[in-house]
C-alpha cells in the first residue's frame, strides 16, 4: 500500500515553519495492514533525500508536492507526479530505487504533473499537465519477451489543449537517474507549439461559457487503450485518440453536459464511469457520469456533446453555496462480486461531507438513481480523532482510495487529507491525516472507517502537523 504524502519536508526552519518543497512516500506492507488492528509501520521515503536528489541540478527544478503514485499494468514501475514541480518520476515498485525523472512541458500558463495514469495494455503513461494546459505522454519501450526496456518522453505526441503560438516554452526533460539498470529514460521529438486553437468541429478549445479554463485534472484511459476522457479544471471534456502523435481529439463536451473540475474515474462493466467535485470555495458539486466507451479514432471525430452520458446522478445541492457542508467527489472505488468478478458497486467519496455514495454496476444501465444503494458516513465510528494544528476532531476528508487484495477485497484504502492541505484548501482541510482503512460491509454495500494510522511531518514551529495524504494505492507484488 504507497501512500503519496504531499506535505512538505524541505526547508522547514523557525523562520519557515511551512517548509518549502519535498514530500514522502509511506510504503506500507500488507502483513501489517491485515493485521487486527492493523500495524502502523511503512517504509518511509522522502522524494528528495532518498529518491531524487539531484533533480535542481539536472531539471531545474527540485521535485515538490507528490500529487499521486500509479503503478504499471504489470505493477513492476510506479509512477509518481509532483503537481507542483511538473515531475514525473519512476520508482521500481520492488527495489524502491528510482529509475527516470521527467519534467513536463513549460508553457506560457504553467508546468506542472497533477496526474499520471497508465494505459491497461502498459504501453503509455498520459501525464496531466495541469497549468501547462497540456496532455502528454510517456511511451513505455518494451523487448519482444515484454519486458520493459525504456521510458521516452514522446514529446512529438504532446496535444495543447489551449492551442496558439507562443505557448510552449521550454521542451520537456528527461533524466536516466539509474545508469546501471539497463533502462533508458529520453525525450524523442518536439512539443509543438502554434497548435491549433480549435476542435475537429471548428469550435474554440477553450472559451468562456463552454470550456472557460482547460486545465487538464484526470485523463481516464479506455479498456482499449485507445481513448483518454480528460476532465477539465473549468468544466468540459475532450476525449482524446492517444495513439497518434501529436495526440488527436475525437469528442468535445462543454460545462452544460459534463462540470468542472472531474478527476475520480474507472471503467466498469465496458462503461467509463467518471465524476465532477468542487472547483472553487462554497460551490457545492458532487456528480457521477456514466459514458460509453464507443469513440472513433482520428482523424474521425463527433460533433459536439455527443454521445451524451449514458446515465447521470447529480446531487440536488449541485451549485448552490452551503457554508460548511457543501458537496465535493473526488476519489471513487469499484467493489468486485466476490464470486464471479464482475464489477458490482462503486463508492464514490465525497471530501467534504465525509461519506460514500454507492452505486451498483448493473441495470438499468441508462438510470443512476435506481442503481443508488445509499451513502454510509465515515464518521460514525470516531476512528478519526484530530492532530497537531487541527481546528476540528473527526473530520477525515477522503482523497484517492484504491481495493486491498488481501481477504478477498473486503477493505477500502483512502487517504486522508490534513489539517494544512497544500492542494484544494476550499474542500480538502481534515483534521486526522493519514491512512484511513474502510471496513466493507459483507454484501459489499457499505463500510465504516474502523482504524487511522497517523502521519505527521511537524511544522518548523512545532505548532502544526504538515502531513497532506493525497493518495493510496495498492501494489500487488510480483513475488
């Protein structure tokens, strides 16, 4: 279980109690999470000191705010995004050494890596960058008995999702971290500036009223490894062919059909099932989409908002300000039928509320409301208590989760958000940072948060705990 820790751990003194960058990787091992109560003992990594020291000198920039970590389809690399430097790095998922470092696209809006995520069939890594307003990629070189051979940054394949010159202004960069271990880390090509600012349909990429601000959260790829539906900060979503190069879109939707700032999403059932949350301060937004995941490939595109969703369930609080209990989805789990594997229930946290919606992944495909199970709340057992710094007691504010592999999945992994959240303040301050374990009901339907185990990363004045728990995920070991 990697937990993505985004607090900071560098330059944290008297006159800077804060810190200015860094962040850790708790790793924690299965043996100790089965256990009753589970055993608060991760090897623990900071990103600087013991992963990617040298990154000032070899990208400019030192590697800060660790966002997320996404493990290959093979789970033998993981892949770790630094939102705040525009890094990606790549860690052997079994040594714990450091393989590549990467550093996205600068543009004239930002660079940064909110999110990475990993095609089924392992060949592509899309890489959200986030300010810089781009889509990027990562393709995975493999020999012909599979095994991964290099890392190239495909700067060719890069699509602007603004568009216009003057954008681009610094190429990516690529750093073999690990010269022994026989894996190459390159750019190939150019990022291409001048792209157009305009969709297959001739409409503006990004224009008030229609997709006012695209900043790229979450690109969700396809079971077939062909499309990424990617949500945009200022609501929209373009679903891109990612095969080609530069990467093509071939469906446009704006804000009326699908809001802003989406990042939870999973495929289910051949569907591709997706979320919006809050994007601002008191703006309530909590919706779940279901999509096809019927697209062309390019250069044939849709015309615009089409296919709408199959199935939309949006909470009737949605746009309306309700001072300290607005609405915000944000991290989301598929729960397996334990006997025959199929995708059965999907548990969609809400980050401010501090509960769960449930949905069931059968028919009626067309109608979320009759597939709603309930919302179960992950305060009723008081697991969460409160920390150093903290305004509040028991306010656990879920992030990204991911399925244990152990006792036949019957538990959910989330990570907590602390007390100083150094991403989405508006939605993401709790008082208890850390791992949090839900305990899944026996028909899958409900769970409750029975145990915490506690970060803490201790501010230069010792008056707050800095530990900002974004995301978990599981790794299944190869051995």
């Amino acid at each position: 279980m990697w937990l993505s820790d985004q607090g900071n751990t560098q330059g944290i003194t008297a006159s800077s109690p804060n810190g200015l960058y860094g962040g850790k990787v708790r790793i924690y091992d299965s043996a100790d999470l089965e256990q009753n109560p589970p055993i608060n003992n991760p090897l623990v990594l900071d990103v600087v000191t013991d992963l990617f020291p040298n990154a000032l000198l070899t990208t400019g920039s030192d590697v800060n705010r660790i966002h997320g970590i996404i493990p290959t389809s093979d789970y033998k690399y993981m892949t770790l995004n630094f939102v705040a430097s525009g890094h990606l790095g790549i860690v052997d998922g079994e040594t714990k050494q450091p393989v590549c470092l990467f550093r996205s696209t600068a543009t004239s809006t930002g660079r940064q890596n909110h999110m990475s995520t990993i095609s089924p069939d392992g060949t592509k890594i899309l890489i959200a960058n986030q300010s810089g307003r781009m889509l990027e990629r990562v393709d995975i070189q493999k020999n012909t008995a599979g095994q991964v051979t290099g890392f190239n940054y495909n700067a060719d394949g890069s699509i602007d999702m603004v568009g216009g010159t003057g954008r681009v202004l610094n190429q990516p960069i690529a750093v073999d971290v690990n010269l022994g271990d026989n894996i190459s880390c390159t750019v190939t090509g150019q990022v291409a500036d001048g792209q157009s600012s305009s969709t297959p349909n001739g409409n503006p990429k990004q224009a008030a009223g229609v997709r006012p601000t695209n900043t790229v959260i979450c690109p969700i790829i396809s079971d077939n490894s062909q499309h990424a539906y990617v949500t945009l900060g200022g609501g929209g979503m373009f679903v891109v062919d990612i095969t080609t190069a530069p990467m093509k879109i071939v469906a446009e939707y704006d804000l009326n059909v699908v809001h802003a700032a989406g990042c939870g999403g999973q495929s289910a059932n051949g569907f591709m099932m997706l979320n919006t949350g809050t994007s601002a301060p008191n703006v309530s937004e909590f919706t779940l989409y279901r999509f096809t995941q019927d697209y062309p490939l390019a250069p044939n595109y849709n015309q615009p908002n089409q296919p709408l969703p199959v199935a939309v369930w949006a909470d009737p609080d949605n746009g309306k300000i309700i001072l300290g209990n607005n609405r915000d989805a944000h991290g989301m789990v598929i729960v397996k039928n334990l006997s025959s594997g199929e995708d059965k229930y999907l548990h969609q946290f809400d980050r401010v509320r501090n509960n769960a919606e449930v949905f069931q992944m059968n028919p009626p495909w067309e109608n979320l409301h009759l597939r709603h199970e309930g919302t179960y709340s992950l305060t009723t057992t008081g697991a969460c208590g409160t920390t150093l710094g903290a305004e509040q007691s028991n306010d656990p504010t879920p992030d990204l989760a991911d399925l244990s592999l152990g006792n036949n999945g019957d538990k959910i992994y989330v990570a907590l958000r602390g007390p100083n959240p150094l991403t989405i303040a508006h939605a993401a301050a709790g008082s208890c940072p850390g791992l949090g374990v839900i305990k899944l009901s026996p028909n899958n339907k409900s769970g409750e948060l029975t145990n915490v185990l506690p970060t803490m990363i201790i501010s230069g004045d010792s008056t707050k705990n800095l530990s900002d728990p974004h995301g978990a995920i599981v790794r299944q070991k190869l051995n």
